[in-house]
C-alpha cells in the first residue's frame, strides 16, 4: 500500500513553495540592483564608463570589456598606462590605447594599440585626454550596453515587476498556510 502524505505534509511542502518563490523574487530585483549600482555607484566617484568596441588593445582589453576611466593628471601618466582620448575634439570618437610615451614638455602622447603594429600616426594632445583604464570588465560592456538602451531598461523595469509579483505570490501562499492552523 502506498503512504498517504496528511495534512501537515502539504503544509509544508506548499509553505516550502511559497518560501522558494519569494526567494526567487528577491533574487531578481537584487541582480537588478547590483547591475544597476555598478552604472550608478562610479559616477559618483568621478569613474565614467565605455564599452569596448574593437580589438585594438586585444589581449589586454577584450572586445566587449566595460571599462572604468578616471580622469587624472595627464602629466602623472606613465609609459605603459592605457588612457581614453578623443580621436579628435571635433568628431568625439573615444579610442582606448596605451601610452608608448608621455611628451610631458609638449604635451602629448604617443599611444599604440596592443594589437596594432605600429604606433599610432599622431601624437594625441592632453586637451583630448579623457582619463586612465583603473578596472576592465570583460564582457560586461554589452551586458550594459544592453541594458542602458530602451529596450534593456523595459526589460529591467518588467524583472523587478516579475520579481515583486513573485514576492507578493510567495507571501500570500504563506499567509494561506499559517491561517490553516
């Protein structure tokens, strides 16, 4: 003969249920949270943010990277530091390569992309200096790239909605129970 599961079985499992559904809620507008406040959060310190785009500065800085870019001092760059310039002040490209050399005198920089072969044809002028590389994410550029466009923000807005709904779901399957007993 098989077991019958009482009363105090489906309890259980159902409170059990509604514990795991609130979990799962919680979890969805936590990881909302933390992708959100890692936009957010090194704004406030001065960090702004790009997304790598070519293969350049392969290995070091992979295609698909979010980078961190903190403006300091141009004169205090060293060799071998990789900086954020804009390609030219009229057309704003931003381009991410490392220093060959530091003209503190003139000014300028020579710069060259990892994977490039040779240096790059200009000297870049400290007026187009946007900052220094302090942190590298692989791959999380186009997570946030993603995010940061209408569609990625409707779709973050719906997952903290699905991870409310989920909560309000698992509070009410616990309220059914506990008024059982």
């Amino acid at each position: 003969m098989g077991r019958k599961k009482g009363k105090r079985g489906n309890e259980n499992s159902g409170r059990r249920a509604g514990n795991v559904i609130s979990i799962l809620g919680t979890a969805l507008i936590v990881i909302v949270i933390l992708l959100c406040s890692m936009l957010v959060l090194p704004g406030m310190f001065g960090f702004q943010m790009y997304h790598v785009i070519s293969g350049s500065m392969e290995p070091a800085l992979k295609t698909g990277s979010l980078i961190y870019i903190y403006e300091d001092d141009p004169g205090e760059v060293e060799n071998k530091d990789i900086i954020a310039f804009y390609s030219s002040l009229k057309d704003g490209g931003i381009i991410t390569h490392r220093v060959v050399e530091n003209h503190v005198s003139s000014g300028t920089f020579q710069t060259k992309g990892d994977a490039n072969a040779r240096e790059d044809p200009a000297l870049i002028p400290y007026d187009n200096y946007i900052g220094s590389v302090k942190l590298a994410l692989p791959y999380m550029g186009k997570i946030f790239t993603i995010l940061t466009s209408p569609y990625g923000k409707v779709a973050a807005a719906c997952v903290v909605g699905l991870g409310v709904i989920l909560n309000l779901i698992g509070a009410c399957r616990e309220e059914e129970y506990e008024e059982d007993e």
